[in-house]
C-alpha cells in the first residue's frame, strides 16, 4: 500500500474528514452567500447543509 493511499484512508476514516468536509461546505456557502448579496432567506449555514445533504 502507497504512503497515498495510507494517508487517504486515515483522511477518510478518522472525523478529521467530516470536520474538513463541513468546513469546506461552509465555506462554499459563505462565498455564494456573498455572491448573492447577503440574502437574509438564505444564509450561508442553510447553504452549507443543503450541499452536505446532497440535494
């Protein structure tokens, strides 16, 4: 087994990977939130789990 294939498992199958996976989708929702322009109806959290639930 590659030290990259290692490294990707640990990633994978520790929480580290969902922390980062939640950060990343925050952050995807921050930047089209302020795209948007602020929408008060659709704030940025709202967009970050709308993306984590796949829909």
């Amino acid at each position: 087994m590659s030290a990259e294939a290692s490294l990707l498992t640990l990633l994978t199958t520790t929480p580290l990977f969902a922390v980062g996976l939640t950060l990343a989708a925050y952050l995807l929702g921050s930047g089209l939130f302020q795209r948007l322009k602020r929408p008060s109806w659709l704030p940025a959290i709202l967009i970050a789990a709308l993306l984590l639930a796949g829909r």
